[in-house]
C-alpha cells in the first residue's frame, strides 16, 4: 500500500473539533476584521466584497469572494453588492489565469448546507482552476486531493497577478 503524507491535512480534521475561531465564530466576519490579510490568505479587498483563498482548496488558486454583510441570501446583499462580487469574480479569474493558465474554471456558490455548503450562515462565491487530467484516481478512489504547491507560495502568485506583477 502506498501512502500520501499530508500532515497540513490534520489542521482541516481539527478543525471539526473546535469551537469557532474569531469573536463571531464566521471566517468570512473575522477575517476581513483583522489587519493581517497575508494570514488570512486575503488576496483584495473590495468596498462591499472582498477576496481570499480557500485554506481547504479542492486546486491550487481555489479562490473564494464574499460580501463583508453577513448574510446566507442573495436577495439581502444589494445590487451594488451583487455587481461587485460578479466584477471581483471577473477580476479573480482574469488573475487566475494569468498565475496558472488554467485550462478552466468552476464558479459557483452552495447556498444552504443541503446544498453543500461548508459555511452556510455566510454566501461565498467559489473559483476553482481546472487543469486536463486534475481529477484522477486520487480524488475518485482515495478521497484525496493532491495540491502540488504549497499555499503560501500559491497565495504570492495569486497576489501578484491579481495587481499586475505577472
């Protein structure tokens, strides 16, 4: 049997058994609160919405968008919201293609548990880069991803392309 070390995959099981991090226990509140966005793998900051990598991802550049308002329904975020999100989604694949050359993308939200939403009380928006040949036989029989970068190196290629340095 061959095995895969993963040790940065324990982080995700003890999470499980935690309570939540930050004052209001939702990332997508206490996150853009702090001043560390480095940490916090905040790649941009909008007026109403902002970016940041999944520290979970399914591929590397796996990015996520979420308006600073909390809140689990798009009919409470606005127009100006919505526009936003759709523009830094827009900015966010443009980024991404430019750090990776993706062949191409999943974009999409999960609203409501149900609907496979790891976070439900707060809607995110998900970008995920797909190569030809990413999903193979380690996510179908395995049930694991296998990301060939790490994510701090991951988090400067998104950075600097996202303000042009690529």
């Amino acid at each position: 049997m061959e095995r895969l070390w993963a040790p940065w995959r324990m982080a995700y099981i003890d999470m499980a058994n935690k309570p939540p991090a930050g004052p209001s226990g939702c990332i997508f509140c206490d996150k853009p609160a702090q001043a560390i966005d480095a940490e916090n793998l905040i790649v941009h900051r909008g007026e109403r919405a902002f970016v940041l990598m999944n520290l979970y991802p399914y591929n590397n550049g796996h990015l996520m968008i979420a308006p600073y308002k909390h809140t689990s329904t798009l009919g409470e975020l606005g127009e100006e919201t919505m526009l936003e999100i759709m523009t830094l989604t827009v900015a966010a694949q443009q980024a991404l293609g430019r750090a990776f050359g993706p062949h191409g993308y999943n974009i999409g939200m999960n609203l409501g548990r149900v609907a496979g939403a790891g976070i439900a009380d707060h809607l995110h928006l998900h970008i995920v880069p797909r190569w030809n040949g990413d999903s193979n036989f380690m996510t179908v029989t395995g049930e694991t991803r296998v990301l060939p970068e790490g994510l701090e190196s991951t988090y400067q290629k998104i950075l600097n392309a996202w303000r042009g340095n690529e």
